[in-house]
C-alpha cells in the first residue's frame, strides 16, 4: 500500500505552533536562559551553569517554603476532600432545594481570588472584621497579623471556603449517577449504611474524586493571589508560600538567576506529581 | 420459601390520587404459591415493576395488605422480608472479589464464617463461578455479574422469594438462552419461589409454570402458557401472546345471533353480552381461522412465507383478519372466502370474555 504524503497538511498546524510558541514555549525558554545565567542588566550575561539550581535546592529558605506549601496543600486536601463528601452526601437528591442547594455550592467558586483574599482580610480582622472581633469576644487572643497559627488558622479556613465546593459539586455529581438498584441491593443484602458508603458509594466516585484531588491539588500547590492579599506572607514569613516566595525573590529582591531556576523546580514538582497521579489512575482504570 | 398474597392492592405514585388513571397500579388480588415459577408478562408501563417493588418492600403500596404465608409484611422494610431480586443492570460490589460479593448478603447477617465458606463454594458451585471466585467483579462480563447478583440472592438459605426485574436485557443474545435454562434448572433444584418480570412474552412462556398478564395497572389474566393461548381472558392476552396475535373483530349480537359485517359467525361462547356493553368483539387466534367456500368473502391482501406455514392477511370491509395456512395448502388468489373455528372463537364485550 502505498502512502500519500502532503506536506501542505502542517501549514494547518502552524497557527497552533505559533500560538503555543508565544503564550508558553518563548517565556519558559527565557526563564531557562535566566536560571543558567548572571546578568547585571543592559543585557549582560555571564554563563553560571547549574550554579542557581544547586543553590536554591541547597538554600533554608526555598525547603521551609517547600515544606509550608506541603503542609498548606495536605491540610486543605485532607479537610475539603473529606468534609466535600459529607457535604455532597448530605444534599437532596430531588426536589426543589435540589437547585437552591447548587446555586449555593456554586457562589463561593464565583468569586474572584484578590475579592476573596480582601473579604477574608476584613472579615478576619481583630478590630473590625466580624470574625476576628467575635473570636476574642469569645475569649481567645486571636489576631492574624501577628500570630503565626492564626494566620495559618485563618489562610486554611479561607481556601475550605472557598473550593470546597468544588469538591461537593464534583462528588454530588458523582452520587447522582449512580442508579437506584444499587442502594435497593444493598437493602435486600442487609448492608448497613456504612457499608453502602464504603461499597458503593466511595468506588463509585473513585474517578471524580481522582479528579477533584488532582485539580484542588494544583491549585493549593501554586496559591498565590488569596494569601497574598490575606497576610502577604506575614507575620514574617509564616505563610509564605512557594509562590509568594517566588515573587518576592524575582520581583522583591530582582534576583532573576535564582528565581528562574526555582521557578523551573516547582513547575517540575508540579509535573511530576501529575504525572504520578496520571499514571496510578491509569493503572487503576486497566484492572 | 414462602406463599405470598396481595390482598386488594392499589398504588399512586401520586400524594393525593383521585382519578383511576392517577394509579399505577388499579387493584390486585394474586397468590403466589410456595415453590412456583411465575412470569410477570405486561407492555412497559403497565405496572409490573411497580409491583414487584411492592413484594419486595422497596415501595409501601398505597392501599392493600402484601401477605407471606398469611403474615402481614405490608409494613415490614426489605431486609426484613428475606427476599431476594436481582436487576435489570447486574448490580456487583465493584471493590470486592466475586467470593466477598457472594458472601456480602451472608456477612451482614452475621453468620459464622465457616457456613458462609460451605454457601458461597455450593453456589458458586451451581452457577459455574468457581473458577473467578478470587477474581475482582468489576472485570467479569455482564452475563458473569448477572450471576452473581443472583448467586448473592440464592446464598441465603432464608429466601422466601427472588424477583427477577428483566433479569437478560444486558446480556448477549446468545448467552439469554444459557442463563434462562440455568434459571430453570435452579428452580427446579432449589424449589424456591422465583417471580420474572419480562415483557418478552418467549421469555415468560418458556420460564414460567404460571404466567400473570397485566395490562394498565391490572392484572387480566393468571394461568399456563398453554391456557394463556387457548382461553384469552382479554382481548390484550389474545393480541399480545401468540405471534402473530389473535384476531379481534367487532361484531352485532341480534337476538342470540352473533354477526361479523353481516355473517353469522358460531362461537364456542354460550353466553351473550348484557345490554349495556360498549363494545363487542368476537376473537380468533389466527391459527383456526380457514378458507372455507361457505365462509364469507374477503380479499387477500398479503402472504407472508415463514418456512414452515404462512401469514396470510385479508380484508373485509375495514378489518384485517390474520390467517395462518399450512405450507402445502394452495392460497386462492385475490378474493377467497374464510370461516372461524367455533371452538376457538369467543365473544368479548368491553375486552373481557364471555363464556
């Protein structure tokens, strides 16, 4: 059998390879010809290696950031996953509260990030927010801006705010697919109502979850405009995130070399846990 | 095992029904005898399942009393009823291997675990699971989890009834036949109470000892595939088993005399409509209807040759009536006269028959 070749067929593909090139493949290339080099300004560049590379993974700083974000990422995983569950589980199935309950869900993943950061700013605040006056009214010294766990209290609390949704609309979804027999089975085996959570309902929102995990992952791993309008990383560098860090160095201290060079790392972490995630999901799907 | 009653049994899915038609289900009085092997036969949406959720306890009826072995169970929840049902999708434990599956039903109710080995090993046994028993159930096909969701039913040895809801509608064409005759060969094994619901009338007739037609939310008829054939209760059995279906013609009944556009027409019914009849019809399977020289004139209009006989298909008037013909009969061509079997013909008077 012979092939027809037309090579007219990639000007097609141009506008695609353009378009890419501008918004992703040119700006990432600066940023690799940035971590491999010195440069004064006026366009002077000394070559450096992987001098930057070895010290940001070398340097205190860039590990206690590494370890916030981790810390940050696990503590809202491990509170929106499990309380989007229960949130979804507990929402009608029919009925009229069906769309009033989803309009709720919904409002908090329409707001902006820097309107939210503001809201929880002002709202948190210990003189005047209603949040913060009503902490210390009930007793607790309680002020963000200059203690580390409330900062942290009030950072965790404000991403459970506002993605959790994200999590119970995901999860909802995946509750209302499943069909009827399934729960009418369970009724004729005598399952309790723990094992149909934990034979039915969780296997079968297994796939959303991966997703949900996967997207609130990624988002929380690269957080920056909510923090940053929240306690700009304060008090001191307490919640100083990977990203918040990033900007202070790049744009605070203009060390272009080494914030080039980490913004490479974390774009690697990133990937590398998506391709972890990618391939395990994978995996699960063939058996 | 049990014997179950429905004792005047009436169900709305609606709050506050007033019409006839706000009821899926009208009246039911039925019996199902312990160890019987019954076909719910209807058209979708007549009810069918709707009742069988009511034996099963999944739906409280609206009015009426659900009976095993004469105790009220109207009121009693599912796991209580020691019933079993398997659906129409093959609903497995997804997580679970096919012997955890199998064992589920006995594991809630707390029985030793020695007993629950000797059950799930029997039963898998009798459906040909051995084999996969360590294997998970997600990977199975769908005619391997119908099975498990039947064996999960049978390993309880308290079942007073399994349900079948359209049990084959997922299941590859030539795997329907395999798995019906393994259901007829546990019933036979096992004697338990078994209720198929099907709108595939081959499927009831070749299953059940005992056939229930229902027809808009009640039931018309209860018997034998083979009374179900020969005495149509309703003009619905007539014309929805058999194939082709009966015959269902009107007719005038003039002072004892039963015509058919002007013939008169002998029938095996002795009695006559009342008066107040809306309508009357006489039926007749196509299989006794006959060219007859002293019957009354019609055109051919189609012949069908299915091999072994023929369809044949003629017209008086507006009617078509349906004719089966043997093979080496001659079919004369265009107008022919026909007469009925007065044995098998019947008169029917607002669809039910008179005797």
């Amino acid at each position: 059998m012979t092939k027809t070749t037309n090579h007219k067929a990639w000007y097609f593909v141009v506008p695609v390879v353009v378009l890419v090139a501008f918004n992703a493949l040119i700006p990432l290339m600066t940023v690799v010809n940035y971590s491999v080099q010195e440069t004064f300004g006026d366009n002077v560049f000394f070559w450096e290696g992987v001098k930057w590379f070895e010290d940001v993974l070398n340097s205190d700083r860039f590990h206690a950031a590494f370890l916030r974000q981790l810390a940050f990422t696990g503590m809202i995983l491990a509170i929106e996953v499990p309380l989007g569950i229960g949130v979804a589980l507990s929402m009608p199935r029919k009925g009229p509260w069906v769309s009033v309950c989803l309009v709720l869900m919904a409002l908090p993943l329409l707001i902006p990030w820097n309107v939210v950061g503001a809201m929880w700013n002002i709202f948190a605040l210990p003189d005047i927010g209603l949040l913060g006056r009503g902490i210390n009214a009930l007793g607790i010294d309680y002020n963000f801006t200059q203690q580390p766990v409330s900062a942290w209290m009030t950072t965790v609390l404000m991403d459970v705010w506002h993605w959790t949704s994200l999590v119970v609309l995901l999860a909802y979804a995946g509750l209302c697919s499943i069909p009827d027999a399934y729960y009418q089975a369970a009724k004729i085996d005598g399952a309790s109502a723990w094992s149909v959570f934990w034979r039915i309902q969780l296997p079968k929102l297994k796939r959303v979850l991966t997703i949900a995990i996967l997207l609130r992952f990624m988002d929380s791993f690269m957080i920056y405009t909510e923090p940053f309008v929240l306690t700009g990383g304060g008090p001191g560098n307490t919640t100083t995130f990977l990203s918040i860090d990033l900007v202070k160095i790049a744009l605070g201290q203009f060390d272009l070399g080494p914030a080039a060079a980490m913004s490479l790392i974390y774009f690697f972490i990133v990937l590398l846990v998506c391709w972890i995630f990618y391939t395990l999901m994978m995996r699960n799907e063939e058996q | 095992m049990a014997k179950i009653s429905l004792e005047k049994v009436k169900h709305s899915y609606l709050a506050q029904p007033t019409a006839p038609e706000d009821y899926a289900l009208k009246q039911i009085d039925a019996e199902w005898q312990d160890g019987g092997a019954y076909a719910l036969l209807g058209p979708s949406g007549c009810g069918k399942t709707t009742l069988l959720n009511i034996i099963s306890g999944l739906l409280v009826p609206s009015q009426g009393r659900v009976l095993f072995n004469d105790a009220d169970v109207t009121q009693v929840p599912t796991t209580d009823r020691h019933i079993a049902q398997v659906f129409q999708f093959p609903v497995v434990y997804d997580t679970m291997t096919v012997f955890d599956n199998l064992a589920f039903p006995l594991r809630n109710r707390g029985i030793a675990e020695a007993k629950v080995q000797k059950r799930v090993q029997e039963i898998a046994g009798m459906l040909d699971l051995e084999s996969s028993l360590r294997r998970r159930a997600s990977g199975l096909t769908m005619d391997g989890k119908q099975k498990i969701s039947l064996g999960r039913g049978l390993v309880r040895d308290d079942v007073n009834v399994i349900m079948f809801d359209e049990p084959l509608t997922v299941i590859d064409p030539h795997l329907k036949w395999r798995l019906r005759s393994k259901l007829k060969e546990l019933h036979k094994r096992l004697g338990l109470t078994m209720i198929y619901v099907t709108h595939d009338q081959t499927e009831a007739l070749t299953f059940a000892d005992q056939v229930v037609v229902m027809y808009d939310g009640t039931v018309v008829q209860v018997g034998t595939p083979v009374e179900l054939f020969e005495h149509p209760n309703h003009t619905f059995v007539g014309h929805f088993i058999g194939s082709p279906g009966m015959n269902i013609l009107p007719c005038e009944v003039e002072n004892g005399t039963v015509r058919c556009a002007g013939h008169a027409v002998q029938t095996a019914s002795s009695g006559r409509p009342g008066s107040d009849a809306e309508k009357t019809e006489i039926g007749v399977r196509p299989e006794f209807v006959r060219f007859d020289d002293h019957g009354f004139p019609v055109e051919i209009i189609k012949v069908d040759d299915l091999g072994r006989y023929r369809i044949v298909e003629v017209r008086y008037e507006d009617q078509r009536v349906k004719m089966i013909v043997e093979e080496d009969l001659s079919i004369p061509s265009e107008s022919a006269r026909i007469s009925f079997d007065p044995a098998a013909t019947r008169i029917y008077a607002d669809g039910w028959v008179v005797n």
